[in-house]
C-alpha cells in the first residue's frame, strides 16, 4: 500500500473489507496516505484482523468515523487522529481486544459516540473526554425523548379539547333543532285551527287540502329525519307555513266575498269537511 495517491479520496467507507485476510505486511505505508479530503472512515479496516499499522496522519475533514477498526483483534498502536469535524464515532473500536494504548481523540462535535470501545478487553484508561461527552449526549437524548412525549402529550389533549367542542356544540344545535321544531308544531296547530273554520267553493276547498296533505307530508318528513344536519331543512318547511297563512287569508277573502254574492242573490252554500288531527308534542 505504499506510494498510492489518495489525495482526490473523499471516501474510505469499507475500504480494506476485501482484504481483511491479508497479512500485516500488506499495510505498510498507510500512515503516509494523503487523507485531507476524506469525509468517512466509516469501516475503513474493519474486519482486518491482522492489521496493525500507524493509522492516517491527516483526518482533519473526516465527519464520520463509524466501526473504523471494528474487529481488528490484533491493532494495538498509539491514536493520536485528528477527529475535530468528527460526528460518528459509533463502535470506532470495537472488538479492538489488543488494544492498550493512550488515546487522543476530539469528540467536541460528536453526535454518536455509542459502543467506541466495546470489548476493547485490554484498554485500561478510556479517554476522560469520552466519558463526559457520553454522559452529556445520553442526557441531551433524555431531554429529547422528554420533550417529545411532552409534545405528543400536548397533542392527545388538544384532541381531547377538539372532540369535547364539538360534542358540546353538536349538543347545542340539537337543543336549536328542538326549539325550531316546537315552535314548527307550535304554527302547524295555529293553522290547523284556522283551516278548519274555513268554509269556501268546492275548488278552492280541494287546493286547500292539497296544501294541508303536502303541509302534513312534510310534519312527516321532519319525524323522519330527526337529526341535526337536517336544519336548514327544517328552516325551508318553517317558511312555508308563512306561505300557507298567506293562502289561508286568501281563502278567508274569497270565502267572505262569495258568502256576501249568494246572501244577495238570496242563497247559501255551505261545505262541511274533515281534517285529519295531527297529534303534535
């Protein structure tokens, strides 16, 4: 691996995967590779068991360093890399079970530092600056976890809010519906009873019954469909009775009119009819 020009790589990730089984040998001269632009060490060496060489002098630019020698049994040499864009760190180490070195390593910017030195069974003293910058991420995570179930809380009770106003002001169009209809009832009553006093020729008699079955057609219609959608409905049927009154007056007119013409032509005309009672609450 000597006297390669590496200096256009920006990416290293699982790099020596294939030749995990080489000998040591193989890695002379990795330490003089020029990484400066490299982004991801990620699994640079993993599973090179017999890797043992100086690592890379110039990693300032690296961001991601994940499982960089995850696996490698046989490393054992002095870290010294240069980590201060690092962000990943995650099990860099792992299964490193030779290793025993002193270690500097930046981890200011790191975002996960989970697992760096699991297993590492002959490691005595893991960087102090590690152990400080878990503790705090683990925090930083717990106060995220927090915050969020804060914010899901926040949102089953707005849910909750929402559904309790709409039930509270479905209850009150219910409680307009029913004054609607009562005072509906209220009206058909008034007509009926003056429908009922009303006595006229035969054919102004038929179209007033006309309007009384379409009148109780649509009382009909309004038990049917006793619900709240069904309002504006309601408020079409209410006008009508207006129009029907307007009717009645005009019957009542006609009727006046016709009593004075056979009074003076000496004569009487008089039609008895029956109203169907409609039981109203």
């Amino acid at each position: 691996c000597k006297n390669i020009d590496t200096s256009l790589i920006t990416d290293l990730t699982g790099f020596f995967i294939p030749f995990s089984k080489e000998p040591n040998e193989f890695f002379e001269g990795i330490s003089d590779w020029n990484v400066s632009n490299v982004e991801s060490f990620r699994q640079c060496f993993a599973y090179c068991k017999n890797f043992n060489q100086p690592l890379f002098k110039n990693t300032s630019n690296g961001k991601d360093f994940s499982m960089m020698l995850f696996d490698c049994v046989s490393f054992n040499q002095p870290i010294n890399l240069e980590t201060s864009n690092g962000e990943a760190f995650y099990g860099m180490f792992a299964n490193c079970s030779s290793l025993n070195q002193k270690i500097y390593l930046d981890f200011s910017k790191a975002q996960n530092i989970d697992s760096v030195f699991h297993n590492c069974t002959s490691l005595k003293n893991i960087p102090d600056n590690y152990s400080s910058k878990l503790q705090s991420l683990q925090e930083t995570k717990q106060k995220a976890e927090e915050e969020k179930q804060r914010i899901e809380q926040e949102k089953k009770n707005t849910r909750k809010q929402r559904i309790i106003k709409n039930v509270l002001g479905a209850y009150e169009m219910y409680l307009s519906y029913e004054e609607l209809l009562d005072r509906i009832y209220k009206r058909a009553n008034s007509i009926r009873v003056r429908i009922n006093g009303l006595k006229a020729e035969k054919k102004s008699f038929e179209n007033e019954k006309r309007n009384l079955e379409a009148y109780e057609k649509c009382i009909e219609t309004i038990e049917n469909r006793h619900t709240n959608k069904d309002t504006k409905a309601l408020i079409g049927v209410y006008k009508s009775f207006v129009d029907l009154e307007t009717l009645i007056a005009f019957l009542g007119k006609r009727k006046r009119d016709t009593d004075k013409l056979l009074q003076e032509q000496g004569l009487s005309f008089d039609i008895d009819f029956e109203r169907r009672s409609h039981k109203t609450n």
